[in-house]
C-alpha cells in the first residue's frame, strides 16, 4: 500500500480536535483523511464493538477514484466478491434475462460493481488503516451536546463531558445527530418509499453460484440471492407495501421480524421455502425501511452530517457506499482548506457537494414499481421487457460506453490531501 506525505507547510497551523460519531464506514472514511493531516480524532460508537458485519455493499463512480486515492484500492481488491452479473428467474429457476458486471475496465459499472465487497471487510479494512492514529470509543453514545463559537461540549452516555472543535453526525439514516441541528420547523427528512427489505446469510446450496438471482412473485414481493463465499449465500425478501405495521417492523423484536416475513413470503413460490427455514436459522439478520434521506440542513456552526445521516440515496441508487466515502473527502478537503474557520469550511463542503447528491437521488419511480408488479400480467410484462433488453444486451454496451463519473460531476483536487508517491 502506498504511504501518504503531508508537506509540514500542508498541515494546519492549530490541528484541530474532532469527535465522529459512527464507525461504520462513512466515520473511519473521514478520520483517515484527518488523521494523517494532524488533527486528533476521536470515533465514538454505540456497539461495544467493531460492528464488522453486513450484507454485500460496492464501490461506484466517483468512490473507486476516492479509494484509491486514500491508498486502499488495492487492499479492497484483495477483499471483493466476485459476482458475474444479476438474473432474473422466473418460478422453474429458468433464466428470463441476464446483466453481467462490467469488466472491461472501460466505461460505467452494470447492476454488479466490479468491487462488490461485504460491508464487514469493508469496515475493517477502514479500521486497520486508521486504528493506530485515531481514537476508538465503543460502547458509548453522545448524549447531549451544546454548541459555542470556538468549540462544542459534548457530554457521553457514561456521563463524561469533553469539548471538541467539531462534532460528525456519521450515525446512519435515524441519525440523532441531525435531529438535533434540524430547525424546529424544518420537513420530514425521509422520503418515504413503500419498500423495505430483510437480509440475511444462510447456507449456500448447489441451486446458489456467483451469478445473483431476482424472482418476482405476486402481491409486489421480490426474492434476492447471491452468494460471497463457498459455504454462504445472502438472502433477502422485498416487499413494496404502505402498510403502518411494516413502518414500525424495524423496532420489533427480531424474533417477530422474522415471523412477519416469514408469512408475507409463505407462497411466494421458487426456492422461498428454502430462504424462510434459512432465515430462521441464521444468527445474522437485518430489517430496514428502504428511503432518502433529504435534507435542506447539512451543519449547524459546529456540527456536521457526513453519510446517510445527512444524504442517504437509498439502496436503489447503488451509490450509499460510494456517497459516503465522497462526502469523507470533500469534507476532509474543505476542513484542511478552512481549519480556521469551521463554518465556512462547512459551508463550502455543502456547496461542493450537494450538486453530486442532488444527482444521486433521482429516482426513476416508474421503474421501481415496474420492478414490484402487483399482479401476474406485471410479472409477464417486466419478464418481457427484461428479457428482450439484455438479449439486445443493452445494459452492456450502456455501461460500456457511459462516463464512470455520476452525473459528469468533478471529484475535486485537494492538494492538502494529496498522496504521495
């Protein structure tokens, strides 16, 4: 891995004390960058400890250049999952059309990235690389914080207080951290889907390989699969369905989670027998609403959003990953450019950023409920429509010859944060 340089004439005059709260990925992203430009950083996370687990995640666009210019590129590929491409099967297992992954090395990535990673090898390849110049907090949560010109007090779950020069809300989709710096008046940050998904890993079978699998039944569900090793296979159910009881599923005991799936997809048909006994099985399940998170407020003074705390794209853009480890290092960027003054550096980060953001979350609503037909005349239609456009193999040759980059958007040069050779 190449070693990065920060010129002493680079480094701020005054390093600045910055506390993160998250350490998924988006958190980590940022110390790194902070880290090795002198600022002391600190992560505090809820679980007691690293939370290195997760489904399969991937890196787009404008987030490989990111990568590689933090130097992990090459330690990243060390750690992909290689999946051919994506099938639509219908209820036989028959292929109705099929879209492979991209790896030609030229052009934009298809529905598969060709670095499709488990979230878990993802946060610790973050960890390593910042675990030795940045503090680590488990178990421990921000309780309250009040904002002054110079600084921030913070006060933690376990009563201690400390002060700090910045606060990063890198707490995920329900951050509190933006609950707190949202005005009173300010909307609803979600927008709000109908869908939501539940992911797990169960045994992988010979009906499994590494192409990744989508069946569609009646009734708006989807059954997912694709396989990341030799013994595993992830699972998952998608239903889109406005109904109060799925908007407070997340909260029920996992036990409940998984009966309520359990039954929604009980005649679903394909291979979902074998998903629900895996489901019940496994020691790894996950439930979420799928949405954006959409808001007008990014900071306050001293106080940030970094990731799906302020910008989630939501999984059907692909880019969650991708918009995390960006937003890391414009911040970076702008916070080695302003470190004098915090609220222009953040200021700025807005600026430059949310014209990348605004991009990634256009959605093409027709599509999605194309993709969750109600009733078996949808399922035909999307089959038909599918089938005939990957035969014509129209993904391929778009992906080919499509600009990397998300929306013609410039990943910005920060000398500050530049790598040496």
């Amino acid at each position: 891995m190449a070693h990065w340089k920060t010129p002493t004439d680079l480094l701020p005059m005054s390093p600045l004390k910055v506390l993160i709260c998250g350490g998924g990925c988006a958190g980590p992203a940022l110390a790194s960058w902070l880290a090795r430009s002198g600022h002391h950083v600190t992560i505090v996370e809820r679980f007691p400890a690293l939370r290195a687990s997760g489904a399969q995640i991937d890196l787009r666009a404008q987030g490989i250049e990111v990568v590689k210019r933090m130097g992990l590129l090459d330690t990243v590929r060390s750690k992909v999952v290689y999946q051919a491409g994506i099938s639509i099967v219908d209820e036989q297992n028959r292929n109705i059309a099929t879209i492979m992954a991209n790896r030609s090395g030229k052009g934009a990535q298809t529905f598969t990235s060709e670095y499709e990673i488990m979230r878990g090898d993802l946060v610790r390849i973050l960890y390593d690389a910042t675990k030795d110049n940045v503090e680590f907090i488990f178990g421990k949560t921000v309780e309250h914080f009040k904002q002054y010109d110079d600084r921030v007090e913070v006060q933690f779950s376990d009563g201690r207080t400390d002060s700090f020069d910045l606060l990063v809300g890198a707490d995920g989709q329900a951050s509190r951290i933006r609950k707190e710096i949202l005005p009173p008046d300010a909307p609803e940050p979600y927008n709000r889907l109908g869908i939501y998904l539940a992911y797990w890993f169960m045994p992988r079978t010979e009906r499994d390989s590494n192409m990744g699998k989508r069946y569609h039944s009646l009734g708006s569900r989807v059954v997912m699969s694709r396989s990341h090793s030799v013994t595993e296979t992830q699972g998952c159910f998608a239903i889109k369905d406005d109904s109060e009881e799925l908007m407070s599923l997340s909260k029920a005991p996992v036990e409940q989670q998984k009966e309520f799936w359990a039954h929604k997809f009980s005649d679903a048909g394909w291979d979902t027998a074998r998903f629900i006994e895996g489901m019940k099985a496994s020691d790894y399940f996950y439930c979420q609403e799928v949405l954006q998170v959409k808001s007008d407020t990014w900071y306050k003074n001293r106080v940030v959003l970094l990731g799906d705390a302020g910008y989630c794209p939501s999984p059907f853009t692909g880019m969650g990953t991708t918009a995390s480890f960006v937003g890391a290092y414009v911040l970076a960027g702008e916070i080695n450019r302003n470190s004098q003054n915090i609220p222009q550096a953040l200021a700025n980060y807005d600026r430059v950023l949310r014209p990348f953001v605004d991009e990634l979350q256009v959605l093409n609503r027709p599509l999605i409920r194309l993709t969750f037909p109600q009733s078996q005349l949808g399922i035909s239609i999307l089959h038909f429509i599918a089938g005939t456009i990957c035969y014509l193999r129209i993904p391929e040759l778009v992906a080919r010859f499509s600009k990397e980059d998300k929306g013609g958007w410039q990943l910005p040069d920060y000398i500050e944060l530049q790598q040496g050779q």
